[in-house]
C-alpha cells in the first residue's frame, strides 16, 4: 500500500526493555491465542498512534522464551495524514509507553532516524549479559527478586581463572558451527567475538546480609552479529540439574538469536566447574560439530540479557542518535 496524498510518513528508532519470563520471546507471534511476543504489546500500543498504515517493528535483535533486554532497538513507520506534522520522537515514546499494556515493557527512547535506515542490518555491536549465582543450593535460597533473573548453581566456586582462560578462545574470527543447533538454515556460521569477559557482579541488593553465600557472575559477550535463528533445540534437563543445571539440546525445537551465548556460557560453565579444560573450550570450537556431548549443553534463558545494540556514528546511548528536525507542531498529541 503507497503513502496516502499529502501524508507523511516517519520512521523511528526506538530503545525499549523487557523482563522475557512472560514472553515467547520478542518477535509478535501471529495466529496464536497462548503464546504472545513482546512485540505484540508494542504493536497494540501503536495503534493509537492511528497512522495510515498500521505500524509494524523491526526489530534488530531477536531474543527467545524468557531472555531479557535492558535495551532492544526497533525501527518504525507512521504515515500521519494529511497535514498531520510527524510526532516528535519523545511524543512517540510516551506515547507508546502509556498505552502498553504489560508492566514488564518499557520504551527508553525514540529517535528520527532517515527512511532508509534498517534496525537490525545497521547495527554495528551487540552485548550480551549472562548473569550467574554460585552457592545456591536449593532454589528456595535465591531471592524472589532474583528468580527468573540468573542461572543459580549449586556449587559454591568456579575456577574464573580458568574461565577466563577458555574465553580466549573464543576471541576472533572463527566457524561458530559447534554452538548452533543441528540442522540451521544459516548460510554462514563464521562470525567475529569481538569480548568475552568473565568478571564478578559486586553484588545483588536483593541478597541479604545473612545469604552472603551467594556470589553472583557476569559474562558479556560482544560482537556484530550472533547465529540467528537457530533450529532444532527442544531443551530437556541434564542429570541432577534441576532448577540450576544446564539444559541438553535435542530435536524439533526452535530458537532464535541467543543460542550461541547460552551454549558458550554453559561451556566456560563447565570449564569453571571442571567439567572440561580450558584447552578442550578450543577443540569444541575447531571441532564444528554442533552434536558433540559437551557443547550440546545449554544455559537458562532466564540468565540472558541482551544489554545493548549499538549503530555507527549514532553512539552506545540512545540519548547521543542525533534527532531530526521535528519542524513545527512536533510536540502534538497522538488523537
């Protein structure tokens, strides 16, 4: 459908967050009465800013079932009618942030952004977080501010050193092939890790003085670009994992951008455990085998976090993109 006589039609970057526990992932799900994206919401939300053409997002970034984003970014388009001057980027987003019907989203920011631009093929880094406790025994010792929002593992240390160490390897250049699910349509599974790091959390404020048992880890992976969509992994429990164990990938599932980090970080896991050498993290690597018993293991999506998505030339904060001229009447209210 062609832009309506005299319309004019925006298009907008626009930051936004979300806890995933009640999600089926970000992408809006069609045609399903059980399942709902984070996208959905958004979706509905925009249609009060009643554009000529409904307003769909791209999303640069896809992220599964219960994966968590302190910041996603997703172009738009709204077609204003006639004489109708585009809303101005922070309009915009309280618009969208009022009339979201789900109190684990929330818009960060929007920006006018040219009407080529494309969220996800101009993005030039992404970082994940994978947050990590140790010393938590029983699930009942984590804090219920905390549930949902970390991998819990029982024991009580791991070897950072040697975690540290396998990152390295990962460092590069490299055929990722061995963390992607069998069977992946991706035509290309080289890919550039430009950090892997593996540091410890200062702290949860939600722990009390008396669980200062627990110690919590972060792992942050950067890169352009991770495997996507990934195919084949329907997640069963390993032996004795439990609610902290890693997960065992099998057939018929489906997964999206994520995969990749969840299946590195259940590597250095083992590695922090000793389960597996620092050295063995590079052989998995060169190994390309996606099937193999060690790298077949999976880490909770709960613990994911995608933390940030970066553009060229637009800065690692949202507050830095450089807004267009809104002209006048950019501050009207959408109807």
């Amino acid at each position: 459908m062609g832009p309506a006589s005299g319309s004019v039609t925006a298009r907008y970057l626009v930051y936004f967050q979300y806890l995933g526990t009640d999600f089926n992932g970000v992408a809006a799900v069609r045609g399903s009465q059980r399942a709902v994206g984070v996208l959905n919401y958004l979706e509905e939300a925009a249609k009060r800013l009643n554009s000529v053409v409904p307003v769909r997002f791209t999303i640069s970034s896809r992220t599964d079932a219960g994966v968590h984003a302190l910041s996603n970014a997703a172009h738009l388009d709204v077609q204003r009618r006639s004489g109708q001057p585009p809303f101005s980027p922070e309009v915009l987003a309280e618009a969208l942030n009022a009339h979201v019907r789900h109190p684990a989203i929330r818009v960060l920011q929007a920006f006018r952004v040219p009407s080529d631009f494309h969220a996800r093929h101009a993005a030039t880094s992404r970082t994940y977080l994978y947050r990590l406790v140790t010393g938590c025994h029983r699930p009942d010792q984590l804090s219920v501010f905390e549930r949902n929002r970390c991998w819990p593992l029982r024991a009580d240390c791991l070897d950072v050193d040697a975690m540290q160490e396998a990152a390295q390897h990962l460092l590069g250049t490299h055929d990722f092939r061995a963390f992607q699910s069998a069977g992946s349509p991706t035509t290309s599974s080289v890919r550039t890790l430009r950090r892997a790091s593996v540091s410890p959390d200062p702290g949860s404020p939600f722990v009390l003085a008396q669980e200062k048992r627990l110690h919590f880890w972060n792992l942050e992976f950067e890169s352009r670009s991770f495997l996507y969509r990934q195919v084949g992994s329907a997640l069963s429990h390993l032996d004795g994992g439990g609610s902290g164990g890693a997960l065992r990938a099998g057939p018929n599932g489906s997964l999206g951008l994520g995969l990749q980090v969840r299946r590195m970080t259940a590597v250095l896991v083992a590695v922090g455990l000793g389960a597996l050498r620092p050295a063995q993290v590079k052989v998995i690597l060169e190994s390309r085998d996606p099937l193999g018993r060690h790298q077949a293991r999976v880490a909770p999506a709960h613990g994911l976090f995608l933390k940030s998505v970066l553009y060229e030339n637009l800065g690692g904060n949202p507050a830095c993109v450089q807004q267009e001229s809104q002209g006048p009447g950019g501050r009207e209210t959408p109807d």
